[in-house]
C-alpha cells in the first residue's frame, strides 16, 4: 500500500506582490490608482490588498499579472501546519 500523501496548504505573498506591482508601476510612470483603472480593476481591491492584505480573486489577480508581467506562482508558497 503506498504512502498517504498529506495536503499542504498554500498562501500567497501579497506583500511580496504588491510591492513588485508599485516597483513596476514607477518603472511604467503610472500610479496604482490609473493602473487599476486602465484594466477595469477597483480602486478599492488595490486599497485592500495594501492595507488588509487581501489577495484579490482570481480575475482581478490574472487582470493585475497581464497587465504587470508579474507571475502569480512565484508568490505562492506552502504554509507550513503550527498545529
């Protein structure tokens, strides 16, 4: 009988990204806020995710890594079980 392989939980480094979207938006002369509007992105999930760290969903998050170049991959990462 094989191995039981247990599921590992996955997290996003928001931090990570977000300060990667400003350093290209500087790069590109555009604010966050001319950004987010140019890609028909909300204002108000850009203000989340810098000040509650909440990872947009998955249209908004594609809409943002089109627009920037970024990888959303190279910000996930396992989070490892505390319990």
């Amino acid at each position: 009988m094989a191995a039981r392989i247990e599921p590992r939980r996955i997290g996003f480094d928001i931090e990570g990204f977000i300060e990667d979207l400003q350093r290209v938006c500087f790069n590109k002369g555009v604010s966050l806020t001319r950004m987010a509007r140019e890609i028909g992105v909300n204002n108000s999930t850009i203000s989340y995710m810098k000040t509650r760290k909440s990872v947009p969903d998955g249209t908004h998050l594609a809409a943002l890594c089109a627009w920037s170049g970024l990888d959303a991959g190279l910000y996930s990462k396992y989070i490892e079980d505390l319990t």
